[in-house]
C-alpha cells in the first residue's frame, strides 16, 4: 500500500513537472503567436484594400466575376509576399545586372595590367603548393621507409641479440646431430 502510494506521488510530481514545462514553453511562444496573428491581421486587412481598390477600378455586377476578381487578387497578394518578381521589377532587375556587368567590365579593361599581374601571381602560387604538396608526399614515403629499415639500438643492444641467436643456433645444431640417439628413427637418412 505504501509503494504504490510512492508510486502515485512520483507519477502526480512528474506529470505536474511536465505540465509546468509545457506552460513555461508556452509562454515563450506568445510574442511570436502574437506576431503571427497581427501580420495574418494585416495581409487580411492589405487584401481587402486591394479588392475595394479593384472594384473602384474595375466595376463588376456580377456575384462570379467578383469572386474571380478577390481570389485573383489573392493569389498576387500571396505571390509578392513570397516574393515572386512581377515583369516590370524582373526588367528593373535585368537592366540593374546589365549595368554592373559593364562597370566590371569597364574595370578590367582599366586596369588589365594590375589584373594580369594578379592572375600570374595567383597561378605562380598555385603551382607551387602543387609542387609542393606532391614533395610532401615522397619526403613522407622516404622517411616511412628509413624508419622501416632502421633499427634505433645502443651498441650493446645489437651485439646481445647476436649473441643470443648464436646461443639459439649452436643449440639447434646440438639437437639435430643427437637426433638420432633421442629418437628411435631407423629411418634417418642423411644425404
């Protein structure tokens, strides 16, 4: 009875946490809800000047060709909100890019010498960390391989070891010539 009173409590403590998350997240999010509401206000309020606008403009009796008329009126509201060009700023945008296009190109013919110099530069660097790079690689394979071949050993070092493999040698050559008497081979033949 007591654990599952323990029980009850945690699980009445967690839920009470999650619910105290949800509320403190919840009241982050209001500015941005309030945003969002006012500008949905606004595009609604953008939409129904643009159809009195219209009507004024372009007079229609009929009930159909003045619903046509607002859902037109609505899908342009929502292509520029998104941000879709009209044909006239696309011109505006095609005349703006020509124009720039021939500053630089203005540019350069001005000043083709300093240009020039940079490109040789930009190249003369270029091949040489090429260069550069490729040596990387073959200094790196040389020092693998002397650092293969090379054994880092004192003096000592070395002669021990030689004289231990000669131990290890004369040791072998003891067994092989007592074989024989160790072993009962008959068979043993020497050539």
């Amino acid at each position: 009875m007591g654990v599952e009173a323990a029980w009850y409590a945690a699980d009445a403590v967690d839920s009470s946490a999650h619910l105290l998350q949800e509320a403190h997240h919840s009241a982050q999010l209001q500015p941005y809800r309030s945003a969002a509401r006012a500008e949905k206000q606004l595009d609604k309020a953008n939409i129904h000047a643009l159809q009195k606008k219209a009507e004024v403009e372009h007079p229609t009796s009929n009930p159909l060709s003045r619903w046509r008329q607002k859902q037109t009126i609505k899908r342009q509201y929502a292509a520029q909100k998104a941000g879709f060009r009209t044909a006239e700023t696309s011109a505006k945008t095609v005349k703006e890019a020509a124009k720039k296009t021939e500053e630089a190109a203005t540019f350069v013919v001005r000043h083709r010498k300093g240009i020039v110099v940079i490109l040789g530069i930009f190249m003369l660097l270029a091949f040489l960390l090429n260069a550069v790079s490729s040596c990387s690689m073959m200094v790196e394979g040389i020092g693998a391989g002397i650092a293969a071949g090379s054994y880092a050993a004192a003096d000592d070092d070395i002669v021990g070891a030689e004289a231990a493999y000669c131990a290890m040698e004369q040791a072998l050559q003891r067994q092989l010539e007592r074989y024989e008497q160790t072993h009962d081979y008959d068979a043993l033949q020497w050539h």
